[in-house]
C-alpha cells in the first residue's frame, strides 16, 4: 500500500508491505529515517550503511534511494533485517558497479499523484489522503493491473476507507493549465473518491480498459468530463459528472463502452452520455446541451437502459442509431427533453416498455410503432427537478408502474418495480441534498 498527502514529500519511501510483519511508517509526513551514506556491492541485495538508524520494525516499507554513486534512484522494500546497520532489499540497486554515497528515505508520505503512478507495482493499493493537489500538467497512468488484481486508487478524509463525500473528497485541480487531469493509458485502474476538475480538455482521457471511478466528480473541464478512447470499457459508479464543455461521458463512435450506474450527469455543454455501447442504470442525465444519452451503434452492439431518467435535455432524451435482438431500454422517465423522448432510427431488435414519456418537444417517440405497451404518458410529478431533486411526490404515476416479477416463478407479494430511478412508495415531496436514489450531491 501507498500514501499520498499534501503534506508528504517525493523524497520519501511512501510504501509498505504489512506481509513482511514491520510497522508502516508510510502514514506520517516524514521519513522515519534518512541516510547518507548507503553502499550495495553490485549484484546484491544487501543494503549497509555505517551510520545505521535501521530497525526491524522497518520491515516492509519502501526506502526511497534518490542518489548516490553507481545506485540506481528508485523505490525499493526493506524485505529483512540483519542490524543497524543492515537490511535487505527487494532487488540490486545497483548499476552493475559498487555503490556508495548513496541517501535514501525510510517511510514517510509521498507528495503527488504522478509519483506514486510511476513506483506502484500490479495489484498496489494507492491510498491519498483528501486536499487539493494542484498539477501543472496530466497525470500519467501507464501501468497496467489484472482483471483479478486491479490498481486501486482510494481516497479518504481522515482514516483510509472512510468514503468521503463532497468537497471532502480528493481534489485534483487542474488549474486550466494540464491539458487532462489523467491521462490513462494501463489497464484495470480504479478510481474512488475523487474530484477532477479544471483541465484545458478532458478532464479524463482514458485509453485503458476496464477503467473503474466510483464516488467521483468530474467538474468544469474545457472538454468531455471523461474522453473514453475507442475499443475501450470504463465503468462510472456513484458519481457525478457536470458543467463540462463537451460531454459528460463522451467518447469515440465506435467500439467504447460506458456502463454507468446510480450517478448524476447534468448541466454539460454536449451529450450527457455517448458511447457507442452503453449500460445506463438508476441514473439521472438532466439539462445537457445534446443527447440525454446517444448510442451511435452498429447492430452488434449493447444498449439497456434500466430505471433511470432523463430531463431537459437539449436533443432527444435516448437516441440510437441501430438495434440488436436482446436490448431492452426500460422502467425510464424521459421528460421535457428539446426534441424526442427516445429517437431509434433503427429499432429492431430492441424492446421499449414501462416507460414514462411526457412533454418531449418533438414527441415521445420519432417512430410511434415502438411505443410499449405499458408505457405512460402523463406528468411524473417530480418533487423538485429544477433544483436536481427528482423524487416523485405521494400519488406519482411512476410508482408501481414498472416491470413486475411474475407471479408464476415462486415469489410472493408485491414485486412491481417503480419507473425511473429507485424511489420512496410513501414520498410525499419535500428534498433533501441526499436522493432516494443513493447518490450525494
């Protein structure tokens, strides 16, 4: 595990292994112990110095050799403990020649996203204690993790896996100045807890696969809140993406994929969401300039859309351009959207029902022959949609009007599902900054 702050240094080790059975001294501002004199023989993993300061409780953290001669400057783990003035190290640190004069750095905080990116190995955990960390140019994050052993990146307020919401947060300001906020390139990354903002473009250029954000906001950037590039998969969890000047969740027109649950995209200048396959669901896409959510698809390629809502868009609420046997967009709200509700210019293969459609500009449907059968079209009632709370009030047609599990599979009661984001039975108006629906603003 690593550990960033703002009031660590990237001099510091900032790393620790608890396998190794020593204490973690990543989780302080300064290093536990700094040293100028280290020397390695070439080829070895022994790692002296004459002035000592070593303990065996420094087992498992990082020391952080920054120079020194023939010593090549990197992160290495303390793996044993011979004296004070011994230890051994998970590697030569060496450049194939004697080493000596060498300083390094035992524990302490790391300082900034971009180094950490850079030390960590597959499968770290990379743990940032929550500030604003203002960067002058795009994070670079190129290493890959397995599917089974991802990268996690976990903010956290004051204890680590305390899931900070709002401004307590990570925030990761790009100051109009770094073209992204991130810019990945690795694979199988997670993001959770964060804040990106300010960048002159995307605020998150991904080009990995299976990119995870979950409890992140991505605000006020001069592009798409997140570019994803073509071929790849992201994944948007409990998050909220707005006031962007391009999309919300943007990304090539052909082979991305966006699956996007229980979050908020509201307020960016294009398209909410845009991908070329896409999962929407549990959540809201409200007042953007183009599409609710677009679907620019070939006819192999996925699209269901589940218990979400999507208003005051500036174009259609959903659009798509093909179908394929097996989507389904269900159990959603389209309301007050500038052209149709939904536009499928190609809709074989994809079932449209339980939907609630009402006061689409252009109409609910640009092809009437898809409506559901179970569709409604009358005012949902929400509590407060102006002002982003999308409850529905005491009497809403939307509650109970949803796709229902069938009495004939062994279940018992009332298993109607309300349509468009996961509401109260018993609401009866009224807001809150905390929605039914699970996400914090």
């Amino acid at each position: 595990m690593w550990e960033v702050r703002t009031t660590g240094n990237d001099n510091n080790g900032g790393g620790f292994d608890s396998s190794y059975g020593g204490t973690d001294y990543s989780q302080q501002d300064t290093a536990q112990l700094s040293l100028t004199d280290l020397a390695c023989n070439a080829g070895s993993t022994t790692l002296t110095s004459s002035t000592g300061g070593f303990t065996s409780a420094m087992k498992g953290n990082i020391i952080h050799i920054t120079s020194g001669t023939n010593f090549t400057a990197g992160f290495y783990q303390i793996t044993g403990y011979t004296d004070t003035n011994t230890v051994t190290i998970d590697r030569d640190p060496t450049n194939g020649s004697d080493a000596s004069g060498g300083t390094g750095y035992v524990g302490g905080a790391l300082n900034t996203l971009s180094t950490v990116a850079s030390a960590a190995a597959n499968g770290n955990k990379i743990y940032v204690k929550s500030g604003t960390y203002t960067i002058s140019s795009s994070i670079s994050i190129s290493k890959s993790g397995d599917s089974y052993k991802p990268f996690y990146w976990i903010g956290y307020s004051t204890t680590r896996d305390d899931d900070p919401t709002g401004t307590n947060r990570v925030i990761v300001d790009a100051n109009s100045t770094a073209t992204y906020v991130l810019d990945i390139t690795g694979n199988n990354n997670v993001f959770k807890n964060f804040i990106f903002k300010n960048a002159v473009s995307h605020g998150v250029n991904n080009s990995g696969y299976d990119t995870v954000f979950i409890n992140c906001r991505v605000t006020n950037n001069g592009g798409d809140g997140i570019f994803n590039n073509d071929g790849r998969r992201a994944n948007f969890v409990l998050g909220e993406v707005d006031n962007n000047t391009g999309s919300g969740l943007g990304g090539e027109w052909s082979g991305n994929a966006w699956n996007v649950i229980s979050s908020y995209i509201h307020d960016n200048s294009n398209n909410g969401i845009f991908a070329i396959k896409i999962i929407i669901f549990n959540s809201i896409s409200d007042t953007n300039g183009g599409y609710g959510a677009g679907n620019y698809s070939t006819p192999s390629d996925f699209q269901y859309i589940l218990n979400s809502v999507f208003y005051n868009n500036n174009g259609d609420g959903y659009y798509t351009r093909n179908g394929y046997t097996g989507n389904f967009v269900m159990n959603n709200i389209f309301v007050n959207n500038g052209s149709y509700g939904i536009e499928a210019l190609v809709p074989t293969g994809i079932l449209f029902d339980y939907n609630n459609l009402y006061n689409n500009t252009s109409g609910n449907y640009n092809d009437s022959s898809i409506a559901g059968t179970n569709d409604i079209t009358t005012n949902p009632n929400f509590t407060d949609a102006t002002n982003g709370d999308f409850t529905v009030q005491s009497g809403s047609p939307v509650l109970d009007a949803g796709l229902q599990v069938g009495t004939d599979v062994g279940v018992t009661g009332d298993y109607k599902w309300n349509i468009g984001v996961d509401q109260d039975d018993n609401a009866s108006g009224g807001g809150s900054s905390e929605h039914s629906w699970g996400f914090v603003q």
